[in-house]
C-alpha cells in the first residue's frame, strides 16, 4: 500500500524524522503514537505527500506519487488535518460536499448527493446538514470535516488511503468512539488508514498495527499487544504505568500513574 526508507526531515537544521521505515499494507488500521515532539504528525504529512522534500521516494500502490495523475491521486487518498479555516460562509452539506469537487466540475450527481450523506450519517452530523458551519462547536466543526474526507473517498476504487491527523480532538466519548468506528468500518473494506492519536486505551482497542515514536524515531511498532508493554510506554513516556487486559476484547488496558 505505502512503503518508504529512510524517511528523514530536518527544520532549519533542527532533525525532526530520522532513519524511518515504514511499510503500510491492505487492510490496516494504523496509529501513529508518542509524546509530544516526537514527529507524529510530521510524518504523517511526509507519507501523505504535503510536505514534498523527503530526499527519499515514498510509494503508494507501487508508484511514487510523482507518477500519480494528479486529478486521479484524490480519488485514492485523502488526509484529514487540524488546520481547518474556522470561517467558511456555507451549510454544513455544503462543506462536505467539497470532498466530491474530484467527481464534477460544475453540478453535482444524485452519487455525489448520496456520498455526503452517507457521510454525514456515519459522522452523526445529519440532523445539521441545512446548518450555517460557522455557528457549529469546534467538535462539530471537526466531524463535518472528519464527513468532508470520508466522502472524498467514496467510489468504487480499491484499496483506498485515509490519514488523519488527531481526529478526535475536541469530540466527546460517544463521537470519538463514533468516528473510530466509522475508520475501522473503512479498512474493513479492504482500504488503509493511517491515524495519529494520543489516547493509548483507544489505539489499542481499534488499531490493527501501533507505530510508537520517540523524537524522531520509531522505538517500535507491531501490534498493540507486543508494543504496548508496560516497559515501551514507561520509555517513551518517562512515566510509569501499568497493563491490563480488557476485560471483554483481550486488548491491552493501559493505567498511568500506577
């Protein structure tokens, strides 16, 4: 799905990603996760093709981005990020209706129609469809783009690419399990997400593959099992915890402070 070596970065000679490989497959529920500074996002950005400086190529689907047709490239990946203009003059339906602009260029189909509300279903942001965005909470506003990306990808291709950057900023438990939800019901299809998050207890209960990262570097990924031991996170944290099983799924049950 998406392989890269060696991925490094550096800002103003300041080294943010050093050495890291990654090899992304069909199928997985990935979750970037570490402390803060320790390059999450900014690889995030690298494997998603925004930032265009790694000296090293990064292939998606067997291909170097460069190789992409550049209007087919959306209709295969999407990325979800933080930085979301907070003032933008249109209905909810209208927003998320941007993510179908790869799909027609003037007037929009009964599909692009349908996409946006399948969307903003799966994002519990229906019942604001008709709703000025700009009167919406920062969690609102954050599902309707959260709805925005997942629409972009509705279409009949395989093996799609998602990335979100922190989705769950900002949502309450119920819409943060909503919206996990939705990620894991999408790479059940056979398509790919990559997600950077911050809550261990949730990563462990949905992720397929944990990448754990420590300035700069990838101390260690495989499963959550193997990687969410209670020595790893008290390293990369520099704070003590404890592991427990979940009492229904097996999954690892991470206690700090303990």
């Amino acid at each position: 799905m998406i392989v890269a070596h060696k991925i490094s970065y550096a800002y103003k000679k300041t080294a943010i990603l050093q050495n890291i490989e990654v090899d992304i497959n069909y199928g997985e529920f990935v979750v970037i996760a570490g402390p803060n500074g320790a390059g999450k996002s900014t690889l995030l950005a690298l494997l998603a093709n925004e930032m265009g400086n790694n000296d090293e190529p990064i292939f998606f689907k067997k291909k170097t981005f460069e190789q992409w047709n550049q209007s087919e490239l959306p209709k295969h990946k999407a990325k979800f990020s933080q930085q979301n203009s907070q003032d933008i003059p249109l209905t909810v339906e209208e927003v998320v209706l941007m993510g179908r602009y790869p799909y027609f260029d003037t007037v929009p189909s009964k599909k692009d129609k349908q996409a946006v509300e399948k969307a903003l279903t799966e994002t519990d942001m229906l019942h604001f469809a008709k709703r000025n965005y700009n009167t919406l909470s920062g969690g609102e506003k954050q599902r309707v783009h959260l709805a925005r990306v997942l629409t972009q990808l509705d279409n009949e291709v395989a093996h799609k690419l998602l990335f979100l950057d922190e989705p769950l900023n900002n949502l309450d438990v119920l819409h943060q399990h909503t919206i996990l939800q939705a990620i894991k019901a999408f790479t059940e299809q056979g398509n790919t997400a990559v997600v950077v998050l911050h809550d261990l207890n949730l990563a462990a209960q949905f992720a397929t593959h944990i990448l754990l990262m420590k300035k700069g570097k990838v101390f260690c990924q495989g499963n959550p099992k193997d990687v969410f031991t209670g020595e790893n996170i008290s390293k990369v944290y520099n704070f003590p915890c404890t592991i427990c099983t979940h009492p229904i799924n097996s999954n690892p049950l991470i206690l700090f402070g303990t």
